[in-house]
C-alpha cells in the first residue's frame, strides 16, 4: 500500500523587488567580463582547456589558466536555455523554472543528524536521506529534493546512493548529480535514464539535475567540471554553484564578492555551452563571511547579495538557484534559528529565484534536525497564504454582509462567516494545548508530526524492474569505485 503524494505549491513571484538597475546589471556583467579576459579562471582539467582552446580562448596549458573573450563568453551564453523543465515522477511534479514562481528546495549536504528517536547527535547515513525524501515527499511546500544529508556509510560512493535514495523515496525532483570521478558520473546518468525510462525522456523532464561547486577565488574542481561535462552531454540540467567567503576567499565586499563568484559561474557555463550548446545550466551565488574574531564561517550576513544574484542570473538570462534561504547559522533550534527562518521565508516572497528556501538544516547546513523541515514547510505555508490571488469575485458578496449588519452590529450570526470563517489557514503546530490546557511547544508538536508522517507516508514506489535495473547501477557502480580508489 502507498499513500497519495500531494501537488506541490510553489510561491508566486507577484511581489519580487529589483535591487538593481539595468545600468546596475550591465555594470556587473562587464566586470565579470573583465575578470575572464584580463585575470582569467583556473581549470585543472585537460578536457576543459582542450575545448576552450579550441574555441580560440587564451590557454595556458601549463598553468591550467584560461582567458575568455567577451565576445566569446557572450556567444556562448546565448545558446543556453532561458528556461527548462526539471521532471518529476509523474508529470505534475515538473517544475517549470521560467521565472514565474520559486519552487522550495530541501537544503544540503549535511553531515550530522539528530536522531529522531534517541535525541543524539550522530554521522549520517544512506538511511537517512531515504526518510528526509519520504518525508518531504509528503510536504506540499517542499518541491525540489536535495539530499539533506550525506550516504556517509558508502564513502567514495556516497553520491551514488544519495541519488539512488532519493530517486526511490519520491515521486518530486532530485538533485542528483554532484562533483564525484568522472567515471562514476556515468552512473549517475545510467539511474537517471532508467528512472526517465528513455534517453529522450532524459533530455525532456530530466528527474535529476547536478550541483557542481567552483573554487574561490576564480578556480574550478577537476572532477567537478568532468563530471559536469558528463551530465550535460547527457542532458541533465547542471547548476554552478559559487560559494565566496568575503575576507577569505573574497573580498571583504559584497559587490566583489559577487562579482568574481559570477565570474566562477559564467565561466564554466561557458565551458557546457561551448562542449554542447543548448545544455540547461542554471546560476547560483552563496556568499559568506569570514567571522572577523575566529575565522569561522557566517552564512547569514546582511547585506543584498541573495536577491543581486537573482537578478544577475536572470541578466545572463538564464534561471536561478537562490535568492532566498531559510538555513543559517543557528548552532540548535531556537531563537536564532527562528529568526533565521522567518527572515528567509520573507525574502522569498520579495527576492527568491527559481529554486530556493533551502529547508531544514542549521549550524551552517552541516546538522539535520528532523523537526526543522516540518517547521520550515509550516513558516512557508504562511508566506504561500499570504501571496494568494485575492478573490474579488467575492467583494459584492461581502458588501451585501456589510450593509446587512450596519453601524454597530456584528457578524458572528450571519452565514457568510460560518461559510467563510474556515478560509483562513492557522497553524497546526501552534495554539495547540496539552491535557492540562498547557500551551505546547510548537517544536515538540513539529517532532510529533515527524514521526507521524515517516510512519506512515509511502509513496509510489517505482516498479519492480526498475528498482532491480538502479540496484545492478550502483552494483556497478561500486566495482568501478573500487577499481578507481581500492579498499
């Protein structure tokens, strides 16, 4: 038996809010520019300055440095795709990233999970990212899974079966595909043209997309940009994620930071659509802060970056992960995780870009806390409410009540409110009292939920032959791994 998984709600973009003028924009991009033909880009890849070399950029093949010309840089970037579809198991899963709405993303990787049975904080496993994607499966808000936490019981295989875990877990789209050898990409594209059923399907309503990080400052992974050049060959949709620290591996600057971790991104977008023109990439910008007293690290910082990005993407006219998160820095639950929801929530309905939220995880996405989702899913339910189209079908409707009761009435009697008064959504996690009348916890009564739906909620599996077919994928998988890295 399985349970029916519920429609996803995406937030509408009806109120998002432009940090920055066209002047603003082509400011930027040109700087980009700059960066790529004067300072250049590190690729540590012999594939990658082959096809740059190829395409008349300036190779530096002993020093792995690349100079792009603008012009080069802008004719590649005018064949990738301004939108596409990223599949899901049934077709009302797709998500349409057009610039029209942001579909919420799970956050990821973490490396630590509070159990949600003995309350201990501990590694996390293959197990785990399995019951975040049933959970989620059941969450309306949550549209994009990201595994949350890393398959650490598979070591050099763990993206293979964070891909495998999520792929079976859902019915929603996955996040795939990572930096990992080359050789073992292959696999990740095998899964996912065996779950799209067809390599055209593939190409279609890809049921995963590839998150590929750059280095800071101004440098790229070897296997991060193989892989990468895999996934688009096959047609999987690839996001450059750049991820600069200011003060340490950025300039202690906003636009700088920005600046150069757009030039990270275009760069190896440049790359896919020289290698295979049409390729759906799509751009992201995390920047940071170096804590000026320790060194750590600090996510949440506030200046505009976030929604900047956003509309630094949308001027390569490509889409957009980012622009809003919910995750922070948070060490626990509490009120600084709170707060960290709250703000994040409502950036997203002001400046989030086609994925973003990135939900459930705190200490700077490294702990996974299994209640956090369920209060995350809840917070964004309240912005997905407050964001709906209004009904002015109903404005005579409520007129008429309002002539009907006059000056000094009430409407507590009139049936218009016993019809309407349930339209409003409150939280189930809030206001809710113990036997005693108590007010409860509203994490306490989240956890409950939890356990609730990981008890009970059991998608659709996929059929049998294809279960069997991804089991004999990560068998192979594991033969090649062994081969690559030994015991």
């Amino acid at each position: 038996m399985y349970t029916k998984t519920p429609d996803v709600l995406a937030i509408p973009s009806i109120l998002c809010g432009e940090v920055l003028s066209k002047a603003d924009l082509e400011l930027l991009k040109d700087k980009t520019l700059t960066l790529l033909t004067e300072v250049g880009m590190h690729f540590p890849s012999r594939q990658a300055l082959e096809i740059f070399s190829d395409h008349g950029a300036d190779v530096d093949l002993k020093n792995e440095i690349v100079k792009i010309p603008p012009e080069l840089v802008l004719k590649a970037m005018s064949t990738a795709p301004a939108s596409f579809v990223l599949g899901g198991r049934e077709e009302r899963f797709d998500l349409l990233l057009d610039g029209s709405c942001s579909y919420l993303s799970t956050d990821g990787t973490g490396v630590h999970v509070i159990d949600p049975e003995t309350r201990e904080k501990r590694s996390s496993c293959k197990a785990d990212v399995a019951m975040m994607a049933r959970v989620c499966d059941a969450l309306p808000l949550v549209s994009f899974y990201w595994p949350m936490v890393s398959a650490k019981d598979f070591g050099q295989t763990a993206s293979l079966h964070q891909c495998h875990a999520g792929l079976t877990n859902t019915l929603k789209h996955v996040r795939g595909g990572t930096t990992m050898h080359p050789k073992l990409a292959k696999y990740v594209v095998e899964m996912a043209t065996v779950v799209a059923g067809s390599s055209e399907t593939l190409v279609q309503r890809p049921p995963i997309n590839a998150n590929i990080c750059t280095i800071s400052p101004l440098s790229h992974d070897k296997h991060g940009i193989e892989s990468a050049l895999v996934y688009a060959e096959a047609g999987i949709p690839i996001c450059f994620m750049a991820m600069p620290t200011m003060g340490s591996t950025a300039p202690a600057s906003p636009l700088g930071a920005l600046v150069m971790g757009d030039a990270e991104v275009i760069s190896a977008m440049t790359l896919i659509q020289l290698a295979y023109p049409g390729a759906p990439v799509f751009h992201a910008i995390f920047t940071s802060l170096m804590d000026p007293r320790t060194g750590g690290y600090i996510s949440e910082v506030p200046t505009a970056s976030y929604p900047m990005a956003r509309q630094l993407a949308r001027a390569w006219n490509v889409p957009c992960l980012g622009g809003a998160r919910v995750s922070g820095d948070a060490p626990t639950l509490g009120w600084q995780s709170g707060y960290e929801v709250g703000f994040g929530s409502a950036m997203t309905a002001l400046a989030g870009g086609d994925v973003c939220g990135l939900m459930g995880l705190v200490n700077s996405a490294t702990t996974l806390y299994p209640e956090e989702v369920i209060l995350d899913n809840d917070a964004y339910h309240h912005i997905y409410e407050l964001l709906k189209t209004n009904n002015f079908d109903q404005l005579d409707s409520d007129l008429e009540q309002i002539m009907e009761v006059g000056q000094r009435g009430h409407f507590l009697a009139q049936k218009h409110t016993r019809k309407h008064i349930r339209d409003f959504r409150l939280s189930p996690l809030q206001r809710q009292r113990d036997s005693q009348g108590k007010p409860r916890d509203a994490r306490e009564v989240a956890l409950e939920k939890f356990k609730d739906i990981e008890a009970n909620h059991h998608p659709q599996p996929l059929p049998p032959e294809v279960l069997k077919e991804l089991d004999k994928v990560i068998q192979s998988a594991e033969g090649e791994a062994e081969n690559l890295f030994g015991n």
